[in-house]
C-alpha cells in the first residue's frame, strides 16, 4: 500500500489542463506529498508553485520540495480556502486534489480509517474538536443529519440512535469502536464495500469543515487567476464534484442585469470557459496501478478577462 500512497491521480490529465506556462506561477492547493507540485515544477524549469496544506505532517514534504526546488517553490501551513489571503499578484494556475490522502487513510493514529483501529480523530490539521467529540456530544438528530447530509446514507437515523445509544454506556473514542457499531446495525453491502464507509467520509466532511474549504476555495480563484488561468479539480465524492460543476456551470454562463430606472441592459460575460463538459475519469491503465483513483473525476476551465 506504500507504493500506492504517493501516487498522485490523474496527474497527466491536471497537467494537460494545467497547460504550464513558461514562468508561470501555480497554486497546488492540496500539497500532501508534493506529486502534483514536482510535475510542475518539472513542467519546465522557471515554472513556480505555491503550495498549501493544512496538515502538520506535510511540512516535511514541503520543507524538502524548498530545497529541491530553491526559489521555485513556497510552502505555506494553511487551509487552500485561505490562499487568497497570502497572494499580492495573480496566478497562472490552480489544482486542487480534493478529500483524504493515502498517507492519512493508511496511518491508523489519524483516526479516518474504518478498517484499522486507532483513535476517533479525523483533523486535516490535527487542531479543533475531533470526530470523537462530536460523536459524543451532539444530538441523535444532528448525527443524523451529518451522516444522511455528507455521507448520503439512507439509514443515517438508525446509525445516529445506535451511537447515541452505545455512548449511553460508554465513550466511543476508537474508529474500531465506531465500526463495530454501525455494522452491527447494517447489512453488509452486496457490492462487497463496507457499511461503515458512509458514516466515517461524512464525519470526516464534517469535522474539517471540506466543503466549505472548497467554496472558499472557488470563490478565491475567481479573483486569483490571470486571464486565461487555468483551474483544475479532481474531486472523489459525489458532493464535491456536484459543486464544482455548478460553481462552474454559474460563473460561465452570461448574466444580464437591468436598471430598474431606465431600459438600458448590461450584459456580464461568464467568468470562466469550462474545458470538461463531463467530468475526466482515471483510465484502465490507471485503475490497475492505482485502484483508489476510480472514484477520481476532473473538471477544469480557463478564466476568461
């Protein structure tokens, strides 16, 4: 499973639609191990990127990358729904590789993984409050309302009562704990997946507050990119996806404004020119060497002046 953590997704297709220019500066708003950041970087040879991550973990990846790369290459310790607040000049590009990593899935003492026992925690940034408080402190209805909401599961009431119930007796405070619990009130899925799958992606939503990071993100690369700057998404959930395309499908479109003193129109042209009318989904080759890729899909577009 080492070989598989670092392996970034769809890499080719992000730097086809990346289209790096020569001096350019990126934003490689998910930095994680650096994979998207050393293709750019590589892309050529005055190509700079800017990196974000609000994991502690991946500042030693990103400390590494400064000296590989001296000059090219910054590494900043935030949420990317905060990089318009570090940037001064526009930027050539911006990908962002959305949801968990690898590497944090596969370390146990992060808490995200429902099939290794470690601690309930969930934390991107490993601060705040964590998945154990919440399960253990909100209502039945708003775990309810968490799981049916992020993680889109139909039986999110029966879960929620089965926590809340179990916590009665005693703290839940491992992932193998949580587990145990939704599975012995879920059927095992015919499709061979995990019942607790669900439950565990919508606390994890939750708890670091994802999509929220992603509007802030959007709504940052509106005003970030140069013209003809490109933006490029690789999302992994359902929800994700959906309000990429329709941030997308809203900011491309024309909007006609009218005074309500005069007859005058004024028409504002779309922001951005969507290149992925459908999402851009890993190939077989791909799915072989990385099987976590098959939920992957890319959306890119260019902003228009």
């Amino acid at each position: 499973m080492e070989a598989v953590s670092h392996i970034p997704v769809l890499l080719d297709e992000v730097l086809e639609y990346l289209n790096c220019r020569t001096g350019g500066t990126y934003i490689d708003g998910t930095f994680g191990a650096g994979g998207y950041t050393r293709a750019i970087l590589d892309a050529n040879a005055n190509n700079h990127v800017i990196g974000f991550d609000r994991d502690p973990d991946a500042t030693v990846a990103g400390l590494t990358v400064e000296g590989q790369y001296p000059n090219r290459f910054s590494f900043i310790h935030d949420c990317f729904g905060n990089m318009a607040t570090y940037l001064d000049e526009p930027v050539d590009g911006i990908v962002l590789d959305l949801g968990v990593s690898s590497m944090q899935i596969d370390e146990p003492g992060r808490g995200f993984s429902f099939r290794l026992d470690g601690p309930l925690d969930m934390r991107m940034g490993q601060t705040g409050k964590s998945a154990k408080d919440y399960v253990n402190s909100l209502s039945e209805k708003e775990l309810a309302d968490i799981i049916f909401t992020y993680g889109e599961e139909k039986a999110s009431r029966r879960i929620a009562s089965a926590i809340v119930r179990t916590r009665g007796q005693h703290p839940i405070v491992t992932t193998a704990q949580l587990a145990d619990i939704i599975h012995s009130v879920m059927p095992k899925p015919k499709d061979g997946s995990d019942s607790a799958m669900r439950t565990f992606q919508a606390l994890r939503i939750y708890v670091n507050d994802e999509l929220g990071e992603l509007e802030r993100a959007l709504d940052a690369a509106v005003h970030l990119l140069k013209p003809n700057g490109r933006l490029v998404v690789v999302s992994f959930h359902s929800l994700e996806d959906r309000l990429v395309k329709n941030f997308l499908i809203h900011n491309s479109t024309a909007h006609v404004h009218q005074n309500r003193y005069a007859p005058e129109m004024k028409t504002e042209a779309g922001l951005f020119h969507i290149m992925t009318r459908k999402p851009v989904t890993p190939g077989d080759v791909e799915l072989v060497k990385n099987p976590r890729s098959h939920s992957a899909k890319l959306r890119a577009a260019w902003r228009q002046a």
